[in-house]
C-alpha cells in the first residue's frame, strides 16, 4: 500500500514536459476557424444596419407623404380661424361706432373747451384719458353729496335726540320725585342709557375746536360724529348699580384758517346750488386737511386699563391742492385729539354720576 500511494502520488505531482511540441494543422484550423466566426459576425452586423438604414428611410418617405396630404387638405378647405373671423366681425364694426361716437364727443368738448380758455384733446387718445379723469371726478362728486346727504339726515337726528333730552330729564326728574315716596323696591330695574350717551357724546364733541401751538391763524374742528354705537345699559337696584357700557367711537375733523366758517348739510347744499353745482368736499370753509378720530371701544374695561388716556387713533385721509403747512396742521390735530380725549374722560364721570 506505501508504495502504491508513493508511485500514484509522484503520477499526481509530475511536471508537464516543456519540451513537448505543438501540432501545426491543428493551431491552422482553430485560427481558420476564429477568422470565419468573425467574419460572419461582421457580416450580420452589416445586413442589421442595411435593414435598419433602410427601415428609417421607409418611415421618412412615410412622413413626407403624410405631411404633403396634411398641407393639400389645408389648402383645399377653410382655415383654421376663418369661423371665429366672421364671429368677430360684428365686435369690429361696434368698436369702430365706439371710437367714431368718442371722436364726436371729443370734437364736442374741444369747441366747449375752447370757448371757456381750457386746453383741447388733439386726439382720441388722449380724449379717452381725460374722459376717464372726468368719470372718476363724477364719482368723487357722488360720493361727497352722499356724505351730505348721510350727514343731513344725522343732522335730523341730532335735532331730535336734543328735544328728546329736554323732555328725558323732565320724566327722569318726576320719576326720582316719585320713587322718594315709594317704599324701596328690591327687583332690578334695567336703563337702556344708549340714546343718552349718544347725545352727551356728540354734544360735547361736536364742533370741538383749537388753534395750532405753531401757528394761531390755523384751527383744527371736530366736524362730524359719524358713528356712535354699541350698548350702554345700567342695571338699577336701589343704590346699587350694575353698567355695561361698549362704545364705538368716528369723528370727522378738518383743518382750515381761523374764521373758517363751519358749514351744516343744509349750508353745503346751498352752496353748491350757489356755484356750479359741485358738492363741497369739507364742512368748513377752506379746509385743507380732512381725517378722522376713532375709538374702537369706550367701556368700564379699556377706562381702567388706559386710566383714563382713552386710546383715540388719528387718520389723516385727504388734503387740499392748496399749500398746507404739514407741521403746524399737525400740531392743531394732535391738540384737537387730547381735548377729545378729556371730553371722553368727562363724559365717562358724568355716567357714573349721574346713572
């Protein structure tokens, strides 16, 4: 067995010859056959190029002919916009009356315009311009005569919350007479003190005005109370109050000359009828800067947290073509806004004092 495995092993472990020689025919054959192997490769790629050469131009030639069909049927029927050519027609022949209608309007207001000494629009441009300036001049024209008109009928009320004050403090006076003689009652009594404070309100601020720390000869007015709404309702029990008041403040002021006359609703339409007809833009005359005073709320609550330095907010919101001196206006409306605000802090004691 040893020497078995010694010679089988020496088998396993013997080196190949160096020496042995190669067979010539053979080596020509394997070569002659690698040539031909790639030869046919090279062959079917050329016939796979000639078919897909030949496949593209097939599917070009097949869209040149669809395109010259396509271009032969758009010369034979209508074309693609011809429909809505003719819908637009009838547009065309009414925006052309359009622009002949403004020529004659524009020829019109040149020979007005003429006579009066004022520049003439030389074409329909610029006709078209000024038309649209006198269309928003109308509307600012409507809207101050609705202001008058709204201020009017405030006027009206006011008028009637006056007379209404007059005869309240008559019956509130027979009332506290006749409540001294009944016996104390013990139910609560609710006040709706709303139309009171409304008329205290637009009493003391209504026509508020000042002169400017800058300059004496310019004065600043409280012109309108717009808006005074909101609750005021005082609960009564014997000595006992409870009060729920939530106010919501708009005046209007300007800014004009001393002497500057102020102007009711029934004067601002007297004067208009007196000149051209035009609404005036400001109650008083000559004013040169318009804005407002707000307060979001005037109640027990926002009282105690300003302490009294009620949070009015001033908005300025138009001014005159007419030269202003800024700061002294400024100053005449800061001034204005503190007398407001003492006049709200005086309103509030006479509340309480009195409800």
């Amino acid at each position: 067995n040893r020497k078995a495995k010694e010679v089988f092993g020496g088998f396993m472990q013997r080196k190949k010859d160096a020496s042995a020689k190669v067979d010539p025919a053979e080596e020509a054959a394997k070569q002659a056959a690698a040539e031909a192997a790639a030869a046919e490769r090279a062959a079917r790629a050329a016939a796979e190029k000639k078919a897909q050469e030949a496949a593209e131009k097939k599917a070009l030639e097949e869209e040149k002919q669809r395109m010259a069909q396509a271009f032969d049927k758009l010369a034979t029927k209508p074309g693609l916009y011809d429909d809505r050519e003719k819908e637009m027609e009838p547009v065309r022949e009414k925006l052309k009356q359009e622009d002949q209608r403004l020529d004659l309007e524009r020829n019109l207001l040149n020979i007005i315009d003429e006579s009066e000494g004022k520049p003439q629009c030389p074409d329909l441009d610029d006709y078209r311009v000024k038309r649209e300036k006198m269309a928003w001049d109308q509307e600012d024209q409507l809207q101050a005569k609705k202001r008058i008109l709204k201020k009017l009928d405030r006027e009206k009320e006011w008028s009637e919350q006056d007379e209404w004050r007059a005869t309240a403090d008559q019956i509130k006076a027979r009332k506290q007479d006749e409540q001294r003689q009944r016996p104390r009652s013990t139910d609560w009594e609710e006040k709706d003190v709303l139309k009171w404070c409304q008329q205290e309100i637009r009493s003391r601020l209504h026509r508020l005005s000042c002169q400017s720390p800058e300059k004496e000869n310019v004065v600043a007015a409280v012109v309108d109370a717009t808006k005074v709404d909101g609750e005021a309702i005082v609960w009564v029990r014997g000595e006992r109050r409870i009060r729920w008041i939530e106010l919501t403040l708009k005046l209007e002021w300007e800014v004009g000359v001393e002497g500057a006359r102020y102007r009711s609703a029934q004067d601002q339409i007297k004067s208009a009828a007196a000149g051209s007809y035009d609404a005036p833009d400001f109650v008083l005359e000559d004013a040169v800067v318009w804005g407002s005073f707000r307060l979001p709320e005037l109640s027990e609550d926002t009282r105690a947290e300003c302490k009294g330095q009620w949070p009015v907010v001033t908005k300025q919101r138009k001014t005159t073509a007419a030269a202003v001196d800024v700061k002294s206006a400024d100053a005449a409306v800061e001034l204005l806004r503190q007398k407001v605000v003492l006049e709200l802090e005086s309103f509030f004691e006479s509340l309480l004092s009195t409800f």
